[in-house]
C-alpha cells in the first residue's frame, strides 16, 4: 500500500492550500482514507495524476541556474532511488505508470533526489513510437 499523508502534506507537494484539499476530498475529486479518529489521509499513488498542475517554483528564469527548452517534461514521484558507484538509478511514478532512469551519481547527489520528491522527467529523443494496447 501506499504511503499515506495528511491533507496538509499533500497540499505542500501539490503547492495548493489546505483549503483546496479538503474541498476536493468532499468533492471526491481526491480520494482519501477516513482514520478511526475521523481524520483524513491521502495514499500518495493519490497525487500522481496532479502533479502535472504542481506549482513551479517562482524564480525568475534570469536567476534560475539552468533552463531547459525541452517540451516533452513528465512530472512524478521518486518511488526508488539506487546510487551504486558512478549510476544511480531513479524510478518515477508517472499517472500510475512507472518510468525509469539512469543518471550519474554525481547528478543525484548533486539535486540532492530523495525518495517521494516530486521532479520532472525530460524526455528527449528525435522518434517517439506508439504502440497499441
């Protein structure tokens, strides 16, 4: 099962007010799990679908050390994270759906990546193909 968390967690992973949380959990918008208590949590498999409306930092691009021009950014969910000698390995939650990349240990180290951090995949390449399923 996924990790649970509080409405106000997961207003800060969203960047949305608490407010916001609890009118889409009475609105079943946002599905949660009532505690004996009477308190709500959210799994955290929950967020994956809106992460991709999560607020960007507002750092003007000027200040902002790196910029990219690539369009085909996926937002997710670190779900595993190995660094084992110069590769480290980042598995992302992605509406559900599970992407994973290889990136140098230096990189992970250096964006300091942790498991359940939200971060955004780039995906780049000149053939994209579609399969049906």
């Amino acid at each position: 099962m996924a990790p649970l968390l509080t409405p106000r967690d997961a207003a800060l992973r969203l960047g949305i007010s608490y407010a916001a949380i609890k009118q889409w959990i009475y609105r079943g918008k946002l599905k949660a799990i009532k505690t004996p208590g009477g308190h709500y949590r959210i799994p955290e498999s929950e967020l994956d679908a809106l992460l991709f409306k999560a607020k960007r930092p507002d750092t003007p691009k000027r200040l902002m050390m790196r910029t990219v021009s690539g369009r085909n950014q996926l937002v997710g969910r670190i779900v595993e994270l190995k660094i084992e000698g110069l590769l480290a390995q980042v598995r992302l939650s992605i509406g559900g759906q599970i992407i994973t990349s290889i990136i140098t240990a230096d990189a992970a180290r250096e964006m300091r990546l942790k498991k359940g951090e939200t971060v955004a995949a780039l995906i780049k390449s000149t053939e994209v193909m579609v399969l049906r399923v």
